[in-house]
C-alpha cells in the first residue's frame, strides 16, 4: 500500500511540473489525419536490410504475399530472434508476412514506436509491391497488447484487425499498478510536450476507445493474471468498445495466468488472426 501511495503520488508530482498541450501527433503527422511525411525509419529501413529492425519470414514467404502479421512483444523484451520457427515456418507457407518489430524495450507504442513500425509495414509493401488492400492484422502480449490496440489508432496503414493477448488497457491505472512501471513509462514519454496524465492517455486502449477505427477485435484475458489485472484492464475496456459500436471478441479464460493462454484459448486466438488474411 505504501508503494501504491508513492507512486501515485509521483504522478501527480509529474503532471504538474509538465506543459499542459499534449503532442502525440508530431513529427509530421497532422492531428486527426493519416497524412504522414517520410521519417528517418522510413530512409533507414528496406526490404534489403529490415531483420535488422525485426525479426521476420519476408526470406521465405511464398507468393503472393496474401497478408501480414505484426507481433508486439512484451515490456523488457531486448533480445534479436536468429531462425524461424513452426509458426513462422507456417505462416510463410500460406504467403504471410510476420514482422516482430524491434519497436524498443520500454516503448509502450509510444510515437517513435508508432513510426517505427509504419516504416517496417511501408518496407514490406514497397519491397513485395503490395497492393494497398492487403491486410494487416496487429497482434501482441501485455505492452505487446496495449501496443496492438494503440497501433491502429495512429498508424499510417489502418489494420485490418487486432488480436491481443493479457492487454493492457488502462495505462493511468497500470502506471502504479506495479512498482517496476514507473521508470519505463516517463522514459517512453520524456520528450511528449504535455503533462504525464495527457502522454498516458495518448498511448492508453481505454482513453482512445473513441479514436479506434472500424475495425474487428479480438482480445484474451485470464482471472488469474498478477501482472495486468484483468478487472482493472480488459473488463474495462471491453464494455466501452462495445458502446462505441466496434466489433469487439472478448474470450474470458478461467484459471489463465499472464500471456499464459491454453490450447483451447490459443487455437481461437491464432485461428482469428489468419482468418482476417485468409478469409
């Protein structure tokens, strides 16, 4: 409890000593618009060199590519992937690209993150001359999850669908839901000009619930997650997607633990993402 309080304190302590004009929409984006200019990602990143910037299966997709995958990882994960595996292996079988975007340890779909990945997606469609229809499908675990709900909202492609996996949903909340958040949280806002509260609430599923496109959702929780409280998270949000009218897929799993999803769970899951691609 006297962590809780702590915590909480500091992020009252944060939004006051920060301007009030939030700026998530910068580096050339237009608030309210997709139009978005060429980022130095963009001049960085190809076809040619993107497994430096993610792990992918672009080197053995059969065509036509018939869509993409793009998988967000978790809070903390810094590591490079070296060989494919079954899931990639089968996704390449049925012409899906996956993209595992190195999008940054502690980046919480912030800007950068965003435009990161838009310059992975652009390398692909430049690279495979994909139509403009092709489908992407935003897919991610805890942070993973929060980003592949946050993703569609700013991104330069709108996905087609999202699939997340123990997301979290409400980040105001998440700040002091655990005393190892704090630190990852100004550090992927520092430079947002605008009070901690406002940067929170840019990246954050249930203070964007209004700004999310017509998409299809499908998100997986379990009541036995320590990690991201499913109450306090996905229970939230869910119903807030529901009264904007999006199509929202809400699969409870008793006994689940954190991004721990049986075989049942998981087959729905997986079978909802190549469904958008394959349909």
């Amino acid at each position: 409890m006297k962590t809780m309080l702590i915590l909480s304190a500091l992020s009252i302590l944060l939004a006051a000593a920060l301007p009030a004009a939030c700026a998530p929409n910068a580096a050339g984006v237009r608030p309210g618009k997709k139009t978005v200019k060429n980022t130095l990602a963009d001049k960085a990143i190809d076809l040619a060199n993107i497994d430096s910037f993610a792990f992918t299966n672009v080197s053995i997709v059969k065509k036509p590519v018939k869509g993409i995958v793009l998988s967000f990882h978790g809070l903390g994960y810094n590591g490079m992937i070296g060989e494919q595996n079954d899931y990639t292996r089968s996704l390449a079988e049925k012409g899906i690209i996956y993209i595992f975007p190195y999008y940054g340890p502690w980046s919480w779909m912030n800007l950068s993150g965003v435009r990161f990945t838009d310059a992975l997606v652009e390398a692909v469609f430049k690279g495979f001359s994909l139509p403009d229809k092709t489908p992407i499908v935003s897919t991610g675990g805890s942070m993973g999850g929060l980003s592949s709900l946050v993703y569609p909202v700013y991104a330069r492609r709108t996905p087609a669908a999202v699939a997340a996996d123990s997301p979290v949903c409400d980040l105001v909340y998440h700040f002091s839901e655990r005393p190892d958040l704090p630190r990852t949280l100004v550090a992927a806002f520092a430079d947002y000009d605008c009070s901690l509260d406002e940067a929170l609430r840019s990246a954050s599923p249930l203070h964007l619930v209004k700004k999310m496109p017509k998409i299809k959702y499908y998100i997986v929780h379990g009541d036995k997650d320590t990690a991201v409280n499913k109450k306090a998270h996905p229970d939230r949000l869910v119903p807030e997607m529901k009264k904007a009218e999006l199509d929202v897929t809400y699969i409870e799993v008793p006994g689940m633990e954190h991004c721990n999803m049986g075989a049942a769970a998981a087959e729905g899951y997986y079978g909802f993402i190549e469904g958008i691609i394959l349909k």
